[in-house]
C-alpha cells in the first residue's frame, strides 16, 4: 500500500467491523469488501482498497441510519470474523513493517553499516 493510504487507518475500519450489528445481507456486502481489499493489498492497488473502504462506510452509515426495528441484525459470523482477523494481522504486520523502516535520509540505526 502506498504512502497515501493510511494502514493505521485501514487497520482501525477493519477492527471497528467487530462491533457491527448487520443483517445477512449487509454481512454478505460486508464480506465481499473484505474479499476486494484483500485482493487489493495483495495487489498494491490503492484504488481497490478505496473502493473497499468506500463499500465498508456504505454499510457503515446504513447501519446507524437504520437504528429501527427491521430486519433481525447479528453480530459478525465466523466467516467475515475471520476475514476480518486475517487483514487485521495483515495490517498490524504491515505498520509494524512501516514503522521498522527508517525514513530516507535518517542516519543508519547503531551497528547498521552507514
């Protein structure tokens, strides 16, 4: 992911996910923007993981907007939970990727060659 796109950001949509309340079809929509940005992490496509974001905020602000009695609304399935574990450790390994690497021009960390 570039550096225009925020892992601590994309990281902290992801974990919110946990705490949703959905019907099956907003978990089946929920799910496939997972899928998308995964394939989009995978394939360093900023786009894609817009995108996938974009779906999620979608979901996101129909579930507050829909704060009435409807249809049944769970709490997330072992499916999407473990999509949503596999990016959450994905993200977390890639911040702390980001944040290992020393930003250009910063002088070499002790006992590394300069």
């Amino acid at each position: 992911m570039s550096d225009r796109l925020n892992v601590r950001g994309v990281l902290r949509r992801v974990e919110a996910i946990e705490d949703w309340s959905l019907t099956d079809a907003e978990w089946r929509a929920v799910g496939a923007a997972l899928e998308v940005l995964a394939g989009a992490l995978d394939a360093a496509d900023d786009a894609g993981v817009r995108a996938a974001l974009g779906t999620l905020q979608e979901v996101e602000e129909a579930r507050r907007a829909l704060a009435r009695p409807g249809p049944v609304r769970t709490y997330i399935p072992q499916q999407q939970r473990e999509q949503r574990n596999i990016l959450v450790r994905r993200l977390t390994l890639d911040l702390n990727r980001e944040s290992a690497v020393p930003p250009p021009g910063a002088p070499p960390a002790p006992g590394q060659p300069g």
